[in-house]
C-alpha cells in the first residue's frame, strides 16, 4: 500500500464499480459495505434481505461458507472473512432450474399462508373458551386476569393474521398489526375503565416476524394501561413514538413480560421524562426489513415525550 493510501482507495473503488453485487454483513447483522450492484439488487427488496441476513446467520453458527438460492434467481454464496464479518455474492441460477425453484418457492409460500391460518384460527379459538370461561366468574376479581389473557392471545393472532394476508414471509408493516391490536382495546375494558382514543400515523416500518410479535405484545401491554387520546407516529426504520401513555406497575404481570421481551430484543428500556413521560424500547441487534425498507442501521420502539420524539 502506497503511502497515502491509494492503493486501499483504488482497491476500495474496484470492489464498488464491479458489475456482480457484493455485500458484507457485520456480527451484529448491520449492512457493512454493499457496492453499487448490490445496493441496486436490494433495494426495496425486503424479503431477499431478511434471507440474505439468516445466511449469514448460518455461516457465523457453522464457521463454513454457506450457499442458498433466494428469489429464485441468484444463488447467493457467503463465506466467513474474520471478526463476524461475513462476504456474499450471488451468481445467476440457470432458466429451468430458476422456473423449478420458482414453483417450489410458491408451493411454500402458500403452505406457509395456510400455517398463519391455522394458527390464528387456532390462537382464535383458545382466546374465546378463555373469554367463555371469564364469563362464568361474574363480577369477580379473577375475572380480570382472563380477559387479559385472551387480549395477549389476540394479539399473537392478529400478528399471524396479517402474514397470512401479505403472504410475505421476509417482515411484516407493523402498522398493519397496530391497527387491530387497538380495535382489541375495547375487549380489554369490560371492567369499566374508559377507552382511550388511539391515532396511528407517519410512515412505514417493516420488522421480521421474530421481532414484530414481541414488539406487538410489548405495545399492546403499554396501551392495556393507556388513558385519554394516544398517538403513535411510525417511521422507517423506528422509532415508534407512542405519546400520551402511562407506565406499568413495576409489580404487575404486564411489566413483568415486558422486561422478558425486551431481553428477547436484545433490547433495553428507557423511562422518559417531561409530560406527558413514557416509555422508549431501544434495539440494539439490526432489522434486515427495516434496513431494506428505510436504510436506517436501528429500530425503535418508543413512547414519546411532550415534544413528539424518542430520547436516544
């Protein structure tokens, strides 16, 4: 190398302007370096994203070079480069093979619509013999802790609900999600407390599947509570900005379960202050989709202070 670095910037601009797309993906799953080629394959590209990611996934588990065909028309290659640092690039699949892979590819994209089906069917029918059950208990205090179940549930459903109609395995929109996640809340206050009225506005945020059902729970937990008007603001990317909310009991179930999905995420929890106050949920590890989706590196799950952002 030249003593004013000119040989790494000619080696680095080579790598760019190649025609076949390379990417590398770093040990905490953030986009490192993709040159010009990838950038145009992956744009707007969700679900070759999120594939792309647990490839490199299986590398770092196994310490071997990995291959497997995504989108049905590259077979990406990845190898391990040191430091959890790991390089893929893809090559062309052959027309028939591509046509085969394509069939197989919709034959389980509609084995797997059918799965969120069933499960949702599923959660469905656990959720209303819990709600039958509650009915029997009266005015009773234990009445409560079963209609709080069977809204947890019908959040889990909700989430498979809406991958069935997407029929997008990669991520999910999470406001498709909240929307009836808070037509929910009126099953939740059949003891008589008010409803709040929920807005949900702003822009789109995808999450992989393994993030948006903790990410719904953990909301769905927050607005259990919630009083008066609340508003959640999405944004590519996060933060999710949910203002005019109340925190949990530190003793209750609901925080308990938070604290347990906040760890799922990898996450970690920030009480705002300053009125209205809140809650922030900051994720640490990187979310192919909102990656793909936005190319911000981080995703935010968020109550909101008074002036309508989420304190970092």
């Amino acid at each position: 190398m030249g003593a004013d670095g000119s040989d790494f910037h000619t080696q680095a601009a080579i790598l760019a302007a190649l025609p076949d797309p390379i990417v590398a993906i770093d040990g905490d799953g953030r986009l490192a370096f993709a040159n010009l080629a990838a950038q145009d394959c992956l744009r707007d590209r969700t679900a070759l994203f999120a594939d792309l990611g647990a490839l490199c996934d299986r590398v770092r588990s196994e310490g071997q070079p990995q291959s497997a065909v995504i989108g049905g028309e590259w077979e990406w290659r990845a190898r391990p480069a040191g430091g959890g640092l790991v390089v893929a690039s893809p090559r062309s699949v052959p027309a028939d093979l591509a046509a085969e892979l394509a069939a197989i590819q919709d034959d389980n994209r509609a084995l797997l619509q059918e799965i969120h089906h069933r499960v949702k069917n599923s959660l469905q029918v656990v959720s209303a013999m819990l709600r039958m059950q509650s009915w029997r208990l009266g005015d009773s205090p234990m009445r409560w802790p079963f209609e709080e179940a069977c809204s947890r549930i019908l959040t889990l459903a909700s989430v498979h609900e809406v991958l069935y109609r997407q029929g997008s395995p990669g991520a999910v929109d999470f406001a498709a999600i909240l929307a009836p996640l808070v037509e929910g809340l009126a099953r939740q206050r059949e003891d008589g407390r008010p409803l709040p009225t929920v807005t949900i506005g702003g822009g789109k945020l995808l999450l992989t599947i393994d993030r948006a059902i903790p990410a719904a729970l953990i909301v769905q937990e927050w607005l259990s509570v919630a009083r008066g008007a609340v508003s959640i603001t999405l944004s590519p990317g996060g933060p999710i900005v949910v203002s005019g909310l109340a925190g949990l009991d530190p003793a209750s179930l609901g925080a308990r379960m938070v604290a347990v999905l906040v760890a799922q995420l990898r996450g970690r929890v920030e009480v705002l202050s300053g009125p209205p106050g809140g809650l922030a949920l900051h994720l640490k590890q990187q979310d192919f989709g909102a990656m793909a989706g936005s190319g911000q590196e981080t995703a935010e799950i968020g109550a909101g202070d008074g002036g309508g952002h989420v304190v970092a």
